[in-house]
C-alpha cells in the first residue's frame, strides 16, 4: 500500500471529509511520534503497540572481498513492538 493509499483509507475510516485533512492527521500523528522519540519518551497505544527509541551499538566489520575495514557510531533507533489487540486482529483476518 503507497502513501495515496494509506490517505484513502484514513479518510474512509477516519470519516474525513476530505484527503487532505486525511493526510494532515497522519502528518500530525508521524510528526507528534518524531517528536517525543526524539525527546526520548516512548508512546504507548493500548492495544496497537508502543514506538520506542533505543541505542544501537556501533559494530566494526570487514568488507567482503578486500581488505577494507570499517565502523559505525553508537545512534539511537526507532522501534515498534505490535499490542496484543493489533497481534490478534492480524492473525484472525479481520
């Protein structure tokens, strides 16, 4: 599913009456989630799942078929982990 599509559902489930507000309630809902990453709290929706910011290691590897090397820096990452609420309307199809 692209973007448009993704707004088309929104604004069908949402009862948007435009795409465009559509795509101002995802924007604000991305930008709001950014936003508290960011200041390193996490967001926890009940019963969809959580968006986490955490720290990735750097690692230190060997590219294959020379001799190079290379490392990357420590960063912090997005993650998201599904509720059980979004983990048992996927598995039953609905």
């Amino acid at each position: 599913m692209n973007k448009a599509q993704f707004v088309e559902l929104v604004q069908k489930n949402g009862d948007y009456k435009t795409k465009t507000d559509a795509e101002n309630a995802i924007k604000a809902f991305t930008e709001s989630v950014a936003e508290a990453l960011i200041a390193k709290e996490d967001v926890s929706l009940v019963g969809f799942g959580s968006f986490v910011a955490t720290l990735q290691k750097g690692k230190s590897g060997k590219v294959p078929g020379t001799d190079k090397t290379y490392t990357t820096q420590d960063k912090m990452v997005p993650k998201f982990k599904a509720g059980k609420g979004l983990k048992d309307r996927i598995a039953a199809g609905k």
